[in-house]
C-alpha cells in the first residue's frame, strides 16, 4: 500500500506570512491541531514548514510574545520532512520513526502538497489490519471446532 492510497487528501495549509491570529482561527474552523506551510511555486502548493497548536502555544503564548509581530515562518519548522504519494507505508513509517515525527505532507512528483499522513493515520490502518487478522484467527478456530464436533 502506498501513502497516496491512505493519507488525508484535504489538507488544511497557511502561507509564511500568515499571522498567528490566522493560524489559529484557521485550526479552530478546521478542527486540525496542524497546519503546512506552502509557498506558491509553478502553480503548486509546495509545502516549506508545519505548525503545530502546539508550537502556537509553547513559543508565542507561553513565551508572552505579542501575536502581532509574529508569522508563520517565524515559528514554523523548517526541517520539514515530506514523502511521495507513492511511497510505501512501511518506509514512510521508518523514516517517521527515525526523524522523531508524528505527521508528514504527501508530495507528487513534482513536489505540490497533496495530503498528510499522520500518526493518527498510521494507527488506524494497523488496527483495522489487526482486526482483520484475529477474524482470520477466530475463523480458523471456529472451522476446527466444527471439524471435532
């Protein structure tokens, strides 16, 4: 299964220069607890950093820095990491684990934004893959009693 398969296709996204009233009415609206950060590049949304609620509230509110001389890149994360709509889960995850990372925009090929995958996701998909396996299990028990009765 590829990650173009499975992320989320509607992706909730800010410009740089947008401010952190924005960002977080944006948020709010959207009920996300994430926002990418694009920049318009050949027509395409190409994602350059991620915010977080929780960059909202760790670096601007906790910090008392007033909201008004504060935009988006100035608290965005800029090591963003993306993957391809045709990567594989299992390598996304890798890499997920290995940055230290809960979410991460879906690109194509020419790097537009094209969804995100996150954590959340991930679970999801393992747990309904899980579910099937004990049915698979729970079956083949059921079939064998069948067989002694």
């Amino acid at each position: 299964m590829t990650v173009g398969e499975f992320c989320t296709r509607e992706v909730v996204f800010a410009e740089r220069k947008s401010s952190i009233v924005d960002l977080a009415q944006l948020m709010r609206q959207h009920h996300v607890g994430t926002l990418i950060v694009v920049e318009d590049r050949e027509d395409q949304a190409v994602p350059v950093g991620i915010i977080t609620d929780r960059d909202i509230v760790v670096e601007i509110v906790a910090q008392e820095v007033d909201t008004d001389s504060i935009v988006a890149e100035d608290i965005m994360s800029f090591d963003l990491v993306s993957v391809r709509e045709t990567d594989g889960i299992w390598d996304t995850l890798v890499q997920m684990r290995s940055k230290g990372i809960r979410r991460v925009p879906v690109v194509n090929e020419r790097g537009g934004l094209e969804g995100i995958l996150t954590m959340d996701d991930l679970v999801e998909l393992l747990a309904e893959e899980l579910s099937l396996l004990a049915k698979v299990i729970a079956t083949q028990q059921a079939r064998e009693r069948k067989k002694l009765d």
